[in-house]
C-alpha cells in the first residue's frame, strides 16, 4: 500500500503543494506538485508531475474555494482520487514565524497552534495564511499529524550579537531581535552543498536567495551565522515590492509630513516599494532587463549594488568567504543579474567563468578564483518533508 506525505505552503490566495511518496525503508520520492490559485476571487487548480506534464488545469467557482478551508477540501478530495488506497503519513507546513522558543520543526496540537497564533504580530502578512491551512485540516482530519517547519528556525545558531537591535532590553525580552527567514531554502542548500564539493562541508559560505523576497545568508559548516533579514522580511535586500534596510527616520518622516499610520506604512514598505517602487514599471526582474526604461535600469543598479553591499558585510561576519552560492528565482534563472553580482564581488578574489554562467552550470567560478561559486536550486518543500517524515516515524 503506498504511503505519501503532504508538503503544503500557504499565501493569501494560493497554497502550493507537493506530495512525496515513500516506502518501507522512508525514502522520499517527489510524485506531484500543485496550487490552487486565486482563492476567493477566480480560483483554480493545477497539478503536474515531476516531468512537468499537467494532470490536471481546472477553474473552479467562487463557492469552491471560498476560503483556504474550501481550497484544502479540494486539494483532500482530489488526492483521494489520486492515491486511491493510499495512506496519507502527515502533512507538513511551511510556518514562516516560530518565534523565540520554535528552533526545530514540531508536531501541531492545540497547544502549538494557540503559541503560533500569538505571533502572527510579528509577521502578519504571512503566518495567519500558514496558520488557517493548519486549522482547516484539523477540523476535517483531526487525527491526521501535522508538521510545524519554521522559516525562522535554522537562524536560531547565530551568536546572540547577531540578533540583538541597540533598543531598551525589555523590547528584547518582549521578543524584538533579529530572526532571519528564508531558513527552510538555506538548511537544504547547507544539506546539499558537501554532494557538490565535500570541502564545502566546513567553509565560509554565503548563500544569495535572490528572488521576489530576497536575502543573504552567511553559513559556516553548515550553519547560520548571520542573514540579512531580521525582526521582519522587510529588512535586507531590495526585493520585488519589499524595499529593504531603509533609516527609521524615514517612517517617523513619512508619519509626520504625510499624516501616514502603521497600515498605511505596512502597505507602503511591502507592496509598493523595491524594484516595483523604484522602477516604476514592475516587480518581476525578467521585465526589468528587457526594459531601456532609465527607471528600470536604476532599479536594478541598486538591487545588486545593495547585495554586493551586503556580501561585503556577511564576508565581514564570516571573517573570510570560500564560496558564494545562488539559490531563488533571480538566482537560479538570471545569468545577467549572477555576472553583475558577481562582479561587485572581484574584490574578494571572485572570479567568474562567463560561459558556465552562461550555460547555468553548477560551477560557475574559474580554476583560478580564490572563491566558488555555484548555482544550486531551492527545493524548500523536499527540506519540510524531511523535517515531517523524522517527526512521525521511528
């Protein structure tokens, strides 16, 4: 009888999904992955398999997926269907906020769920839609494990300087420091790495997540010693609508000359800033490149000029740097944006194998470079369900 996990990771108005199969001895082997789109305006679902052949491409009415409940009673059913006789394990979520006391993934009761619902002030924009998928698989299959993996967790082995802001200690005690995120995309980059090259098992290593959220993380045998973002996705790198380390004295400006309050500010730093912002043409980078727009050209000068910046700091955390490794959507697909990056990083011995870059090898450095560089894609769901099959089987 076959036995399968679930992978799910929410948003506003979708939840992607992946489904791994196993056996006997708990090896995982990717099957489908999906979406459903759109839910509660113009919804729809879609599922392919590993060869990306559509199994499936349907619109579904407002009534079906009204909400994230209606979309997982969709994506339940049709799975039933899918893996006829099949035992579903567990799912596993995506959670982007563990706070101060989640640094390890967890087995969701009521208890955890009620915790993990006192954080959603710390990332409101993300842990209410990961936290509803949860509640709606609990009313309808309460004796189903779940699997709480947090995008926080992996930076939880930075030394406390590293997560520590300059502010009165009982904001600190109240649980206003640095957390990163991204965590999940860097703990399966760190876990692939040493296949590549086993040296890179102990080096100094910064891995650029660039993407439409996008940030840097600075790992050293494997672990997380400092990372761009902090108490929020906001802070770090340019991204796609997100506008990056900005001075606090530009909010308190914009709040007194522009009369601006918190949801105003919120709506401002995350949807209408970054490349979007700064471009005034779009948030996807692909656009940006094939633009002769001025603006657009700004844009991206200041996006890699602001992570060239910030490698020069994480090189600086690290005391030293032995690969530079691109992982995300910009990363993984843009060839123009890596040699750009890579250029603002020649003054630590980067030197780049045009061609290889090119081609999108693995490899992209030369012989000669006194650093690596690689391309290694994200696969964020193979890493939750990972964490799941340890959580729930002996």
């Amino acid at each position: 009888m076959n036995k399968y996990l679930l992978v799910i990771n929410a948003g506003s108005s979708s939840i992607k999904f992946t489904i791994y199969q196993t056996d006997t001895s708990y090896e995982l082997i990717a099957d489908v992955a999906g979406q459903i789109e759109g839910i509660g305006g113009q919804p729809s679902l879609t599922v392919k398999n590993p060869d990306g052949v559509v199994l499936i491409n349907r619109t579904l009415t407002v009534d079906e997926a009204p909400n994230h409940r209606g979309a997982i009673t969709i994506i339940r059913t049709w799975l039933r269907e899918y893996f006829a006789g099949g035992i579903l394990l567990a799912v596993g979520h995506r959670v982007v906020h563990g706070g101060q006391h989640y640094s390890a993934p967890v087995l969701i009761n009521a208890t955890v769920l009620a915790e993990l619902e006192t954080l959603v002030p710390l990332a409101p924009l993300h842990q209410p839609h990961n936290l509803a998928t949860i509640r709606a698989l609990l009313e309808t299959m309460p004796s189903l494990p779940q699997v709480a993996c947090f995008d926080t967790a992996f930076h939880c082995t930075q030394p406390t300087v590293a997560q520590r802001f300059a502010i009165p200690r009982r904001f600190a005690e109240e649980g206003i420091r640095r957390y990163g995120f991204h965590g999940l995309s860097y703990a399966y980059i760190a876990s692939i790495l040493p296949t590549l090259e086993p040296t890179l098992a102990d080096a100094r290593i910064i891995v650029a997540h660039l993407g439409s959220g996008a940030s840097l993380c600075a790992l050293h045998r494997g672990r997380s010693i400092a990372t761009t973002m902090g108490f929020s996705p906001l802070d770090g790198l340019i991204m796609g609508t997100r506008c990056g380390s900005i001075d606090p004295g530009v909010l308190l400006y914009l709040m007194d000359r522009h009369s601006m309050d918190a949801r105003a500010l919120e709506q401002l730093l995350y949807h209408q800033s970054g490349l979007l912002g700064v471009s005034g043409i779009s948030n996807d980078m692909r656009t940006l490149l094939a633009s002769d727009n001025p603006h657009a050209q700004e844009a991206i000068e200041l996006f890699v000029y602001r992570t060239g910046r910030e490698i020069g700091s994480l090189a600086a955390a690290l005391g030293g740097l032995d690969a530079l490794v691109f992982t995300g959507g910009i990363g993984e697909y843009s060839a123009e944006i890596r040699a750009k990056v890579c250029h603002q990083a020649a003054w630590l011995g980067l030197e780049l194998d045009d061609l290889a870059n090119e081609a999108a090898a693995t490899h992209i450095s030369t012989l000669n470079s006194k650093l690596s560089a690689w391309i290694v894609p994200a696969d964020e769901n193979q890493m939750i369900a990972h964490h799941t099959l340890r959580q729930v089987t002996p």
